[in-house]
C-alpha cells in the first residue's frame, strides 16, 4: 500500500508516516518512481506506536515495541526491552501520582486551615412578612 492508504488506515496524516520513517521506526520500501511502499506489518507497527504514545510513551520509547514485531512476536510487548519500558513508565506514573497526592493534601490541608480561619458571615433572617 501507499503512504497515502495507510495513513487513512492508520488515522495518522502522511507527515506522522514521514516523520517515524525518519526516525527508523517505519522503514518504507521504494518503487523505482521513489514511491514508498508499506505491509501489513507496517500498519501493525504504526498502530502500535499511536497506542504507547496515546499511553504517555516518546516516539523513541516505542522503538522497543516496533522492534518486537518487526522479529516477528505476535505482540510489541512482549520482548524483555518492551517490557523494562512498562516498567519504567509505570515507575514514573506511580511517582507522578505520589507527587499529585502529596499536593493534593497540601491544597486540602490549605482549605481547612483557610476554612477555620474565615469569620463567620452575617446570617440573613427572613421575616415571615419579606418572604
């Protein structure tokens, strides 16, 4: 298939193709007229690539994965360098969350001191002729 075919398949633009290809993480095969040609394999590896990215993963960290299928493995995922990038990302997450949870309690803590500290506002009492 053409470029053209597996970006729409892909749900990726020409230019995305253009830019893992100069990466090396889409080799693309040459027609004698210059242009590029693409597999299945290649559509596998594109869409691979689109889902660890859509994950938090860098282009290059998903080099791994499309290497693991370029060796023909039925999943990305499932070469030991694949598998220390998941660990790693999860390691980064996990300390991502901590960090959250940490200001998390801060800004709550924040509130109630600021909730304590509030004077108390002025109750408006309705007589039963106003309401």
């Amino acid at each position: 298939m053409r470029i053209g075919e597996l970006a729409e398949r892909a749900g990726v633009s020409t230019r995305a193709l253009r830019h893992y290809e100069a990466l090396g993480l889409l080799p693309a095969q040459r027609r004698a007229n210059g242009y590029r040609t693409y597999g299945e394999e290649d559509l596998r590896a594109v869409t691979e690539i689109r889902t660890l990215v859509g994950l938090g993963l860098s282009l290059e960290e998903t080099r791994p994965f499309v290497e693991c299928l370029r060796a023909g493995r039925p999943s990305g995922g499932s070469c030991a360098d694949s598998i220390a990038v998941y660990r790693r990302k999860l390691a980064e997450v996990d300390a991502s969350l901590a960090r959250l949870g940490a200001v998390r309690a801060e800004l709550e803590a924040q509130l109630h001191a600021a909730l304590r500290e509030r004077a108390p506002e002025p109750r408006c009492e309705l007589t039963v002729e106003e309401a």
